[in-house]
C-alpha cells in the first residue's frame, strides 16, 4: 500500500469522522456516532500499517509520513477525551484538525524529499508535538470560556466555571506530558533534558503562568479575579508556539518549528 | 480556601515580604560575588542539600517554617520566577539561570514543594491524595536532580579518528585535553545523506527560482520536473567516495522548445562545484546533500576492564557505567567521507532520579486528564 491509495482511505476515514461526530450531536443515543469514529480509525492506522509493511520502517521519517500520526492522534485522543467528559465540541474540534492535516497530506505530500534532520528523527518527534496541539486547544477553549464569564453575570460563571477549570487541568496534564516528552527526547539527542533554549523558556513561562491559575484559589484573590490569568496566559502560549522565533533572545534556538 | 480575614492578609504580607527580602539578598549576593558557579553544588553538598530537604517531609516543622509550605507561598514563589523568566526570555544575551536570585527562588521552591508533601504524608489518603504526591513530589525529584545535581555533571567532548583509540576528551571551548575513565576506539564512522537537489538559481542575489516559492528537484538517476517553465531530467548521477556528487542533466524550456544540457555539481572539499548557465542571469545548479543519518560504530572500555561495543547515531545515546556518550559531529568539510567521529560524554549520576520524577510526574498528569480540575 503506497501513497498513491492514500486518497481512498483519507476519505473514507474522514467520512466516518464526520458523520460520526454528527450522529454524536444529532442522535439521543451516541452508540451509532461512536462506531463511525472507531471504524474511521481502524481505517486510517490500517492505511498506516499498510504503508508501514510496505516501506519497510515505521512511517517517522518525512513530515508526511508524521503528519499522517497527528491526524490518526488527534481523533484518538479527542474521543478518549470525548468519553471521559462527553464534550462532544472536542470531538467535532479534533475532527476539524485533523482533516486539515490530511489535506495538507493530499496537497503537498512532502511525502519524500523533506529533509529531516538527524535530530529530529525520534519516536518522540510525534508524541511530543501531538500532546501540545490537544494542550492548545484545550486551553483555547479554556480562554474563550473566561472571556464569556467576565463579559457575563453571576449566572454563567457559576455554569461555566467548572467547564473552566476542568479544560484548564485536562490541558496542563498535555501541557505537562509535552514538555516531559521534550525533556525525555533532548536527553537522548542532546544530553541534556533542559537548556533554557528560547523556546523552552517560553514553554515555562506559559506553564508556570496556568500553575498560578491553578494554585490561585489559595490567595485571597477571588476566583473571578483569577480568570483575567487566563487570557494573559494563552498569549504568553502564542509567543510560546508562534512568537519565540522572533523575539531577540531567540537567535540561534534549537527549535525551529 | 482563600484567606479572607485580617490576619492571614497580613501573613501573606509577611511571607511576601520575606521571599522578596531573599530574593534581594540574591541580587547583592549576584553584584558581589558574581554569578552562581553550579560546581560548589558537587557531591557531597547537593547530597547535604537533598538531605535537609527531605527532612522536610517527616517532621512536623513550628509554624513560622511550615508556613513556607503553603499554597498561597507557591503563588508568590511561581509569580516570581515567571518574572524572572520572562526577563530571561526577552533580554538577549543574559545569564539569569546562573545568578543567584534565581538560585535562591528555585531553593525556596524545592522547600515549598517539601513542605507541602510533608503536610500531605502525614494525613496521606491514596484516593484523595495520589495526583498530589505523584505531581509534587515527582517535581521536586525532577527540580533536585536538574539544579544541584547538575553540580556533579561532566561533559566532554573527544574526537576519534577511523581506526584509533581515544582515552582524552576535552571540556567546551578549553583546548586541554585529559584523561577519562572511558574510551572510544572507532571501528567506522558512516553516513547516509538526502539526496542533493538541482535548482534555478538567480546567479546575483543566489536566490532558488521561481522566487518566494522556489521548487527542487531530487538529483537521482532518471528522476524528471519542472521548476520555473523549464523541463528538466536527470540523465545520470555519480556520487563516489572522495568525490563531489554530480549529475549530468538536460532541460528543455517548455514555451520554445530550447535545449540545454551538461554537468552540474555542488563540489566540496574534493573538487569543485559546476553550474549550467541559461543566460546572464539564471543558471541550473546543485544544493549540497543534508545529512539523513550519521552513525559511528565503536567499541568502548572503562577504566575498569568494561567493554561494550554497538553503534552510536543521533538520538541514540550508548550507556556505560553511568556515562552516556552521544554522536556529536563529524568532518563537515569531508561529509560522508569525513574520517574522524565526534563524541560527547555525559556524566550525570544524578539522571536515575530525574527519570524518576519525570515519570512521576507523567503520570500525574494523566490524573489530570481523569480527575480534571474537581476540588479534592
Ligand atoms: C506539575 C505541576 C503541578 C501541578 C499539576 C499542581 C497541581 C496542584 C493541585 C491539583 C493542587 C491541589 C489543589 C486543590 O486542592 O484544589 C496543588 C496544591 C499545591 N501545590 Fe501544586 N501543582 C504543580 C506544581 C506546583 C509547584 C511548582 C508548586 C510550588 C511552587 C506547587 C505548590 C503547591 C502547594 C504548596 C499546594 C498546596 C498543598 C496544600 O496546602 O495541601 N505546586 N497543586
């Protein structure tokens, strides 16, 4: 199984996906939603398992071939999430992303080619990018969420704060698990699990700024109070994921993504 | 929750105002003394250190030190470093993580995080409290063996020759070579390249055609593609030992049907480049082929009569008696050809128990993923 079926299997794994998290919204029960989902994923890692036989090596190696597990990942992780806390925006969330993964797959392979650097070729590679994309989006919606209870009542913050609070920790544990696996991966490629490169500064910066969110109730400040952290936070998570490169102390950063 | 009344405003006044106080005391010890040195941390002092601070968990402290373990402290001592962290990530060309205000904080967070486990040992509830002590304690293994520990880390850096054994290494930017407890002797240093690729180049300004988007072709036997309205086919690439690749091409330019064809190379040490001019301005030529993998295959000893061979590539790191020795780098001006390996050797003894706080604290944060953000 060559690249050349991947078209077929993207599309029916996309079909599944959709439908599935459209059952999720519009059927009582989410049995039917939640097979289409599994079936879609079976799919695609039997695309990936095809692809891998026929290669020869796991598919790691060309931004191609990587981006082919962020899509598999997303899905997956955004249902377990799904039927741990039935958000079932996160599934139709997760869904969206990794289409747009598959589309990039389909419109610009890089499916040889890609230079990898030696570096970067680590099983960590994948895991450690994926856990930050599902921690991003989890504390996006976690700031969407702030900005509606402070432009809002007692009413909604009552509703929504817990909503807040679970998004805020179910990111920090992604959060944390990237950065471990980055740590994990640069002490195998590097020799070192932390160098304060710029990138891994600001990936500090962000968590230490969700860890005074999640310790704030300890203070007298109220919890109110506490959600202006959040907005400030995630910009401090854009510099973190968009921003570093063009920051001055960032010359010469390991990490160019 | 929260401390409303009078009392514990004016205690979270003091507790900040001490924290404040230590980190001042940080800054006259910085203009003083100068920046921390991580080697007075070495064994047996980060030992002592450890020891103090595990103290800190079984015995039940007078108040004025408890205190230090409280929640409202963490926000404080976290509100201080993302400070200084933000400094360090805005102004260019600083040394915060060696100076001793942030040496201090750091301190006070291990003792913070102490503290807080102490509290929490001696009323444990494993339903109630096992995210809690897997995240905390686990950080606190994770914060000791990344800042004192480090104290006891060695790194060297030791080139071998093809052929050679090698006992000396030498320290980053001091050319002094000495004696280590391990040695490497290279049995083959190997390396697998990408492909060059051939390009349009703009022969002014160097710049890849078409200009912004620039296109490339892999430069492989019978390998064919456009880049800027021009048809291009590899009719032969020769890349041999000693030699610089290069490959033997013909275009043809679709509008008008003209033809060109002859040799480019991207030349290196060995010889020299080629292009193929279209005219005045533009010109076929050839990137340098990337390195894809570089490995070495070694054979290494300690002091002690241990040998161990196996082979050693990029993200994967050869273990011996306590010294992990990377693939550094090589002869770049040579690539594949290069005859010499260049190795790091890590010494950390302390990596046992940083591995142990970092799968503490991944598995905590899975009881995040489950738990969520309910109150305990
Ligand atoms: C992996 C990072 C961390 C996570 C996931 C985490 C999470 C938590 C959670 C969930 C609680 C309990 C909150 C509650 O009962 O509602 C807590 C309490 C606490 N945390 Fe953290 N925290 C982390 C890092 C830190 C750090 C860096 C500090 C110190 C600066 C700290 C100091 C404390 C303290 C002192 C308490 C209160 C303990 C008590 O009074 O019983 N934590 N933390």
């Amino acid at each position: 199984m060559s690249w050349n079926e991947f078209i077929y299997f993207a599309a029916g794994s996309l079909l599944f996906w959709i439908s599935g998290t459209v059952a999720l919204y519009r059927l009582r029960r989410s049995l039917t939603g939640e097979l289409l989902i599994i079936a879609g994923l079976l799919l695609f890692s039997s695309f990936i398992a095809l692809l891998w036989d026929y290669i020869g090596h796991p598919p790691l190696r060309t931004m191609g071939e990587t981006r082919l597990w962020y899509s598999l990942f997303l899905v997956l992780v955004g249902y377990v999430t799904y039927k741990r806390w039935r958000y079932k925006w996160l599934m139709a969330y997760s869904v969206l992303v990794s289409s747009v993964f598959i589309f990039v797959n389909l419109l610009k392979p890089e499916i040889h080619g890609t230079n990898l650097m030696p570096a970067l070729q680590s099983v960590w590679f994948v895991p450690h990018v994926t856990v930050y994309i599902l921690s991003y989006a989890m504390m996006g919606a976690a700031t969407i969420a702030s900005a509606i209870t402070l432009s809002s009542g007692e009413k909604r913050e009552r509703e929504l704060l817990p909503l807040i609070d679970n998004l805020v920790h179910i990111g920090f544990g992604f959060l944390v698990l990237g950065m471990l696996m980055g740590a994990v991966w640069a002490k195998e490629a590097w020799g070192d699990y932390w160098t304060w490169d710029p990138k891994e500064v600001w990936a500090f910066i962000t968590a230490s700024a969700y860890l005074i969110y999640m310790h704030a109730h300890y203070t007298k400040i109220s919890r109110r109070e506490a959600l202006w952290i959040l907005p400030v936070a995630f910009i401090l998570l854009m510099i973190t994921w968009l921003g570093v490169n063009y920051l001055p102390a960032a010359q010469g950063s390991i990490h160019t993504y | 929750m929260g401390g409303q009344g009078k009392g514990k405003q004016e205690t979270a006044l003091v507790e900040i105002i001490i924290i404040s106080a230590v980190t001042i005391a940080g800054l006259a010890l910085q203009f003083v003394i100068g920046p921390l040195d991580f080697g007075i941390l070495a064994f047996p002092v980060n030992l002592v250190l450890g020891l103090l601070l595990l103290l800190l968990i079984p015995f039940k402290f007078p108040k004025s030190i408890r205190r230090f373990g409280s929640g409202r402290v963490s926000v404080t001592l976290l509100a201080i470093v993302t400070l200084m962290a933000i400094y360090m990530g805005v102004v260019p060309g600083n040394d915060v993580k060696h100076s001793w205000p942030f040496a201090l904080i750091y301190l006070m967070t291990m003792v913070n995080l102490a503290l807080a486990v102490g509290k929490r040992v001696r009323k444990f509830n494993l339903k109630r409290d096992h995210g809690f002590m897997l995240n905390h304690l686990g950080l606190l293994l994770l914060l000791f063996s990344a800042g004192p520990g480090s104290g006891d880390m060695q790194r060297w850096f030791m080139t071998v020759a093809e052929g050679a054994t090698e006992w000396r290494g030498e320290r980053a930017g001091v050319n002094e070579p000495v004696e280590l407890p391990v040695a490497i002797s290279l049995i083959d240093f190997s390396m697998e390249e990408y492909p060059p690729k051939i390009a349009i180049v703009n022969k002014s300004t160097g710049e890849s055609q078409p200009s912004g988007k620039p296109v490339f072709i892999e430069s492989t036997d019978g390998n064919s593609g456009i880049i800027a309205g021009w048809s291009i086919q590899i009719d032969s690439f020769i890349y041999r030992p000693m030699m610089a690749p290069s490959a033997f091409i013909s275009a043809k330019r679709v509008s008008d049907g003209e033809m060109i064809s002859g040799r480019v190379s991207c030349g290196n040490i060995f010889q020299q480049f080629a292009i193929l001019d279209i005219d005045d301005r533009f010109c076929f030529a050839m990137t340098h082929p990337e390195p894809q993998k570089f490995s070495s295959q070694v054979k290494v000893y300690t002091k002690e009569g241990e040998e161990r061979t196996g082979i050693i590539e990029v993200n994967r790191p050869l273990t011996i008696a306590g010294w992990k020795i990377y693939q550094y780098s090589y002869d770049t001006r040579r690539g594949r050809d290069s005859e010499i390996s260049v190795f790091e050797l890590v010494y950390d003894p302390w990596i046992i128990l940083a591995y142990i706080g970092i799968g503490m604290v991944m598995i905590g944060s899975l009881t995040l993923l489950i738990k969520g953000g309910k109150r305990e």
